[in-house]
C-alpha cells in the first residue's frame, strides 16, 4: 500500500525530497506546506496541494502516514512534535533540534509507552551515499588494519545570496553557523564510521563577512578524539573556494558542480593501509618484500555505483514505517551529532578543550 506523504518546507531542500516522494513506487506527496507566498507555486509545479501550516493541512485532507520536515533549524522540534502528536511518522532533516533540551524533550515524548509505534529518522542522508557506503564496507572490512587517524575537510564558498531572506536566518548565531548546518552532516559521518566522539578542541577561522549582520561562524579548525582512540583533525569553512568538500567530491548536491579530480574530503590513516575519500583510493604495501617508507606503495582504487542518497534515505524511511527495517539515524544518533557541534561552539567561545559524554539521557 503507497504511503502518503508531505513536505513542510519549500526551500532549497524540500523540493528534492518532494520529487524523491514523486519517484518512489511506494509512495505519495499530497502536499507540500510552507507559509511563504511562493510555496504555492513550487507545490503547483510539483502537482500537488497547498497549504501554509500543518493544522491547515491536517483540517483540509485524510491525516498523511508520514511527513519530510525541511524547515529552518530552530524549527525542527515545534513542527516534528505536531506532525507526531497527530500520529503522523517523521523524518526531520539535520540537525533534529537547535538546542540539546528540545531534543531531549522530544526523545522523551516519543518513549512514552502511546508513541513507542511512531516513528523518527533525522535526515543525516549522507549515511546513504554510495561513497559512505563503500567506505564503511572498506573499513568495517578491516582491510586498513586498526584505524589511527582521520583527516577532514568542508571548505568552500557560499554565496551572499545563501544569506538573503529568507534565509538570513543563516547569518544568526543562533539558528545558522557552519558547524549547524554543515558540519553536523561530517560529525554524523564520522560517528557512523568510527563511533562516538569523545573529545573536541576547536579554532575559529579568520572571519570574512561583515558582522553584523553576519553573527554565526563561518569556520573553525578542530581536533578529536573518538572513544576507540582513533584521533582525528577537521577543518570547516564555508568562505573560501575550494573543491575539497562532500558536495564537489560527490556531486551529491545539484547546486553544486562537480569536481572531477583533486577533491578528497577524507583521507583515513590505518595500521596495513590509508583510504581517500571519494577517490576511493587504497594505499598500502601489498605485494612488497617489506613494509617500509623506502618501498614504494601500491594503489588500490575502489569502484562506487551511482546512486542518490535522497532516494535510497526515502525508501528506507518506507521501510522503517512498513517495519522491515531499523533506523538508519534514529533520534539518539542524531542528538548525538548536535551535542558534538554544541561542543565545538563552547571550544569556539572558551577556547578550551571539551569533553563530551555519549550517555544522552
């Protein structure tokens, strides 16, 4: 039986996740709700409904099975708590709250034993990435031997437009930022291949906007420590032109061209070999007399099958309501990436070192 689904939310997101809606065999987009004025036409090129808030719509048509929240950050737990206090299942793109206590507060409403049915996936979708994928099977695989290091990058330029309204909500320190937005989605990557993070010092970059009415962050230099004891370095930017970044190095995102060479994004140190991301290139000694920096290294390259994340996140989301399935990033996992970026912003503002604990509750 198709699921019938709606998008809240008409910005740069919700659309995509609409026509994955449109795609999917198993699936319905009966709506799309926005209060801006021009959501109307968006929904009329998508084919579908209409309707300025969430109350509008659930007076207006049949209760939907599950709902895509696309809306700006600080609104992700009001908007999810509706849609699920109607029994409507919810998939929250990232970060799932603004703050650690909204989130908290909603795990707890959804424990209680009346909403234990209802479901939550928070969109970290890069988790379904063909580039992700392979490089988990890589390491899981042990083929790098025990993993020691991780090296990161997110630098690129976002343009003034990125910032205007509507969305100058970007530019407030208190629903914007690089770390929120951008590097919660790195944060996730790295919990999902290394476990949890466990430690986080972090510098900030030199600032490039005018502020005001810049106030959020635009980029800051960190090192990690995960609870296996692999240590790590990342650096986030989203002021300076560079191809080393998810987006670039995938082609994961349409509004961002694709660099064909030269733009890893990962580069991760282990005890038999290192792996590139998304090059997926393997270095190692293999076939060599010795294992030694006098003998030269053997690549290895990997082959990755094209696929768009979007719509591998929506049918398993599908599966998950259908119950064949287990959250990919349950609500948990993605607190957990928000309560790392929290940590980064207290090393930002005290300059000192941060020591998180993974317990949530």
């Amino acid at each position: 039986m198709d699921l019938r689904v709606v998008v809240v939310g008409a910005g740069l997101i919700g659309p995509r996740h609409a026509k994955s809606i449109l795609s999917n065999p198993h699936t319905e987009l009966v709506a799309l709700i926005d209060p801006l004025p021009n959501a109307a036409t968006t929904a009329q090129q998508l084919q579908t409904s209409y309707y300025p808030t969430v109350e509008a719509m659930l007076q207006a048509i049949p209760k939907p099975d599950a709902a895509i929240v696309c809306t700006p950050n600080h609104t992700h737990v009001p908007v999810s708590r509706e849609l699920l206090a109607s029994g409507v299942h919810v998939l929250v793109e990232k970060p799932v709250s603004d703050n650690i206590d909204n989130g908290v507060e909603m795990l707890r409403f959804l424990q209680r034993p009346e909403n234990t049915h209802l479901k939550l996936l928070v969109g970290h979708h890069r988790r379904f990435n063909p580039y992700v994928l392979k490089t988990k099977e890589i390491v899981d695989s042990g083929s790098l031997g025990r993993i020691i290091a991780i090296n990161g990058l997110w630098t690129l330029f976002k343009p003034d437009e990125y910032f205007a309204p509507p969305g100058d909500w970007r530019r407030a320190q208190s629903s914007g930022g690089v770390v929120p937005i951008n590097l919660v989605h790195d944060i996730d990557i790295l919990h999902y291949l290394f476990g949890p993070i466990v430690r986080v010092h972090a510098e900030k970059t030199l600032p490039q906007r005018p502020s005001p009415p810049h106030e959020a962050e635009e980029g800051a230099a960190l090192t990690m420590r995960f609870a296996s004891g692999v240590v790590g370095t990342f650096l986030v930017c989203d002021a300076t032109p560079s191809p080393h970044n998810f987006e670039t190095g995938t082609g994961e995102n349409p509004l961002i061209p694709k660099c064909s060479s030269d733009a890893d994004f990962y580069r991760i140190f282990g005890s038999d070999a290192s792996l590139s991301v998304p090059d997926m290139t393997r270095w190692s000694y293999d076939g060599r007399s010795s294992k030694g920096w006098n003998q030269p290294l053997t690549a290895e390259k990997f082959d990755v099958e094209e696929a768009t994340p979007f719509d591998l996140q929506l049918a398993h989301f599908v599966d998950v309501i259908q119950g064949e399935a287990e959250l990919s990033c349950s609500g948990e996992d993605g607190l957990r990436a928000l309560i790392v970026c929290q940590a980064v912003r207290k090393a930002l503002d005290t300059g000192e070192t941060v020591e998180l604990d993974s317990n949530i509750f």
